[in-house]
C-alpha cells in the first residue's frame, strides 16, 4: 500500500497529494476569483484572486458572505439566488456574465461558473450538499468593448443623428463607470472646437463651441492640437484651465484626461475627455473605456464627413460652393411651409448674369470659374443671414429670401445688381459685368417652389429683354412681367471687355 498524503487531512495516497498540490499552486497564482461556499452562502475557501476581485483583506474571506462585499446585487438574478444560499440545489452548473460592484471598487464585468462542490472527481471526500464552486473572470474589456460597440453602432445603423450618439456613448460610459464625465468635441476644418455631447455637464458644453484647438485652451484644445493625451490632475492650479475653470469646479469637477480622436488617416477628428470629482490617475477600466470611444468616436466623425461629403456634392455647386438646385428647391419647400404656419411673406429671385460666355470665350474657362467664385462671394455678402443664394446653371443663380414682400424682394435685388456691376480684375485686367434678376413672389406668383423659380425665370427673361442689368417682377395677368419703379440703373459703361 502507498504510504498516505501528510498533507492531506484525508489520508490520501502520496501519489494522489501531487496532483492536488499542483492544483493548489494554480489556485493560488489564478488571477480569476475562485471560492467554495456553503449552503448558507458563506465562504469556506477563497483564492487570492478572490480576495483582490473583490477588495478583501487576506484571510478575511472565509465565514463570509460574498453578497456582503457588494454595493449592489449582481446584474444576473440567478446568480444573486446561488450566492445568497438556501435555494433549490444546483443540479447543473450555471454561466453567466454579469456586472460586479465590489464596495469602495470600480464596477467590472465578470464571466460567472458556479458547479456544484459534489460533482468533484477528486479522490477526496466531497463537501456537504449544498456546497458551490465558483470561478469569476474579470471580463471588463471585452465586455465594455461588446456592450458599447452594440449600442453605439445600432444607433448608427438607425440613422440616429450624431449628437444624439455621441450622447448615448456618453450616457454609457457614465452609466458603467460612475464617477466618470465624458464629453465628445468635434474639430473641423480650421480647428475649432464643436461640442457634440456632454449629457453630464448642461451649459458648460457650448462654451468650446466655435473656440480653436491649441496650446492653452483647457484640456481637449492642447489634446487636438498636439494630437497627443493630455492629463490634468488638478484643474484648480492647472493654467491650461485659466477662464475654463469655474464652472468645473463649481460643480466638483477637479480632475480631467483629454484625448484626440483621429482618423485612419492620423488626422485629428476630435477630442474626448474624462472629468473626476477626485484627484485621481487612471486606472485599468478608464483605460479600456478611452480605448473603446476613441475607436467608436473615430468610426462616428469619418462616418459623418463622408455623409457630409456626399451632401456637399450632391446638394452643391463645385465651382463656387454654393447650394446647388436640387437644394435651392428643397430649401424654398420649407420655407413655403414657415411661411405658411407664420403667415409671412417669400420671395423668390432668379439671376442671370449679363455678358459672361464673353469673359469665358476672351479669357477661358478658368478665368470663367474665378468670376463666377467672385460673384458668389459678392451676392453672399449681399444678402441676409437668412437668405439663400445658389448656383442653378452655368451662369444663373438664385436667391430665396424668406420673411420678404415686394419691398424687401426689390431691395435685396438691387443690392445684388450692385454687387454684379462692380469691376474686378481677371488675368491682370480690368472686367465689368452685370447681371438680371426677376423675382417671384409667394404666394401670388406659385405655391411650389418649382413654379416661383419659373416664373421668377420669366421675370429675369423680361429683365434681360429690356437691356438686361434690371430687374423685373412677375406680374400674374397677361402680358409682361413689369418693373418695379426706378429699377433700371443708367449703364454707362460696358459689362464686359
């Protein structure tokens, strides 16, 4: 007979203690938590693992119960029966993931197995009925990872604007790790700060709006500007934060980390930060949570200037950037509809350039685009903030002007007929052309935007008919569209060389 196991209260054969002790050692070095409790759900055995998944102090497990060590529940109610004790015997073993919050810890996600302590092939004596065996992995990463990718791309598939995402990507970070605020600012072309969402910090968020990335401009600004992270322990004696940090601390912000977003280009699409209530440094589920929204944030930005991108060449001008007439006539659709529900008037003009195929002809096609970007620019300046001019043909455009009648029309055209008579140079000479404009207005003149820009069209020919630099308002009766008092500006001069 094999001389027994001293190590063993069970008497075991000494060859039997080997694998037994090199299944202690494994126990032991486990990073995961295993444990055994009892029927009442109190712990008669527990690893090192256990002990640091859960915060305990070495030893002090066993007599305890696990439940006890949590500020809530687990997410998964039969694991919360298991470990609770007193129920129904396990007859199979049970798995599940399922959220932890350990006292005075970050929450984490951990993969659940619970057997029964009787279904052991060990050569030792089995425990009383009753008894568990659980393991716990911690699964934050790929669990943080699986969970807001879910969510955040789902959002993306539904077309769910993209304040509205970024908002949720905040939400979901705040939800898994409380202490956290996040905040997502977009960075356009010129490097200024946009907030797209900050669902945690109310008005704070619009004043980076419009302020530009760099050195000095709190935490995201030096992180898009220098393309790299940025940590600030302290807001309170941090410069970065001077005339940014009020408010922050007002609300008990006191610590912030800012990250740039980029591109798979390298480019800097954004910043996303992360602000505390306590001076702190981060920490492994932080870490996994930045990874995470930068890859989901970089995904969100490209996706968005794509989609501007389409829209900029689907719905206008490549010449002058200017609304093309697929947006000029949804545009004036909506504002027939604001017109209706305000009962205001609206006006529709169209704009015919005078003499330019002989700048095209004399100079070629790209002195031909510069003028038609000058004039652009010129008829943009010419009109209201809420107006919209657009680029319909090769040398037509239009301008809808919402909230105007007869008079307003007529005076935002003649100021338009100035900005296309005055001279510029092309190609080191000195051009003059014009322009006609016949305007339409709503709803006497149509009730789509399709028959005001027709018969402000009919206006402009009118216009262009009498001597052209004019213009002319559509009349309803027969006969020509007539114009309006004093409209025909005395043309002394030639529109073009």
């Amino acid at each position: 007979m094999p001389a027994p196991c001293m190590h063993h209260p069970s008497g075991l054969a000494q060859e039997d203690c080997a694998p037994l002790r090199q299944l202690q050692r494994v126990v032991r070095a486990s990073d995961s938590a295993i444990f055994m409790i009892d029927a009442a759900g109190r712990v008669s055995y527990a690893n090192a693992g256990t002990e640091r998944m859960l915060g305990a102090p070495p030893g002090t497990l066993p007599g305890r119960r696990l439940l006890d060590l949590l500020a809530q529940p687990p997410s998964d109610e039969r694991l919360q029966e298991l470990l609770r004790g007193g129920g129904p015997p396990l007859q199979a073993g049970y798995r599940c993931d399922t959220l932890l919050q350990p006292r005075g810890r970050q929450p984490l996600w951990a993969c659940a197995v619970l057997n029964s302590a009787t279904d052991a092939t060990l050569a030792a004596p089995s425990p009383p009925p009753g008894h568990l065996i659980g393991v716990l992995t911690d699964i934050t990463a790929t669990k943080v990872q699986e969970v807001l990718q879910r969510k955040v791309l789902d959002a993306m598939v539904h077309d769910v604007p993209l304040p509205g995402v970024a908002a949720l990507l905040c939400r979901e970070i705040e939800r898994i790790a409380p202490d956290a605020t996040a905040v997502v600012l977009e960075v356009d072309d010129r490097q200024r700060l946009s907030c797209l969402a900050a669902p945690g910090l109310d008005e704070i968020t619009t004043r980076p709006d419009g302020q530009p990335a760099g050195p000095h401009a709190a935490g995201c600004g030096p992180a898009a500007w220098f393309s790299e992270a940025v940590a600030c322990s302290d807001i309170a004696t941090d410069p970065r934060w001077d005339g940014w940090r009020e408010p922050l601390l007002a609300r008990g912000l006191v610590a912030c980390w800012s990250y740039p977003i980029r591109g798979r280009d390298g480019c800097v699409l954004g910043a996303f930060a992360l602000y505390f209530r306590e001076h702190r440094t981060p920490d492994d589920l932080h870490r996994h949570l930045v990874d995470v929204s930068l890859h989901l944030c970089s995904l969100l930005l490209e996706r968005e200037r794509a989609q501007r991108r389409i829209h900029q060449l689907a719905y206008h001008d490549a010449v002058t950037g200017l609304p093309n007439r697929a947006c000029l006539l949804e545009h004036t659709e909506r504002m027939i509809q604001e017109a209706d529900r305000d009962g205001t008037p609206l006006a529709v003009a169209f704009i015919d350039l005078d003499r330019f195929k002989q700048v095209n002809d004399s100079l070629g096609h790209r002195a031909g685009d510069a003028l038609l970007r000058e004039l652009a620019n010129r008829f943009r300046a010419a009109s209201r903030t809420t107006d919209l001019v657009a680029r319909i043909g090769g040398d037509e455009f239009a301008a809808v002007l919402p909230r105007s009648g007869h008079h307003e029309a007529t005076a935002t055209a003649r100021r338009l007929l100035a900005a296309a008579e005055r001279p510029m140079r092309l190609q080191g000479a000195r051009w003059r052309t014009g322009a006609s404009i016949g305007i339409a207005l709503y709803p006497r003149d149509g009730r789509t935007a399709a028959a005001l820009l027709h018969h402000a069209d009919l206006a402009m020919y009118a216009a262009k008919q009498a001597g052209g630099q004019r213009l002319s308002v559509f009349h309803p009766s027969p006969g020509l569209p007539r114009d309006p008092p004093g409209a025909a500006p005395d043309v002394t001069e030639p529109r073009a060389r």
